[in-house]
C-alpha cells in the first residue's frame, strides 16, 4: 500500500521472502529432511535439518542431503587433515 510503503524487509521476513506473501513454510514443504527454514537475501535456505543429515551443497531444493557418518564428526566433509573423529567426545583429535 502507498500510504504505509515497505512494511517488512523481503530480504530477511519469513512470511514474505523475496516478495509479499511468499513464505518459506511453502519451500520447507519440499525439503527433504529439513526441520526449518529461513530467509537470506530474498531466498528461502535450510534453517536446520534432522539427526544425523546435513546440508552441504547449500541447495534449498534438495535439503539436507548429505547423511553423516559417525566418523565424520557431524560435518560434511569429515575430520580435517590428519585429524579423526573422537566417537565419545564428537570432536575432531
């Protein structure tokens, strides 16, 4: 509406991402394993996905992707180096 201009950011707004009435809930619908979404730059992303998956490509459309290993210390490419996973305390060593 003129009178009242740009009520929220469409950058950031849930509800309205990219434009007015485009709520992410409508985008995390379609990805798979994620349990939120949330709004950057004008697009709907993976907020946070379930147990034991990851997003590592950073692509809405195919959600949380990736199953993590054990081994792989939550992380989606795995310990770094030499390093290994520490099963008991879930930290790279």
């Amino acid at each position: 509406m003129a009178k009242n201009g740009c009520e929220v950011d469409s950058q950031t707004s849930y509800d309205n991402c990219g434009g007015c009435d485009a709520s992410c809930s409508e985008d995390l619908r379609s990805m798979p394993r994620a349990l939120s979404a949330q709004c950057q730059g004008g697009h709907c992303v993976v907020g946070e996905c379930k147990d034991g998956y990851a997003d590592c490509d950073f692509a809405a459309t195919n959600g949380c992707e990736k199953a993590l290993t054990d081994e792989a210390c939550g992380r989606c490419m795995g310990c770094p180096g030499p390093t290994t996973c520490n099963l008991e305390t879930r930290r790279c060593e």
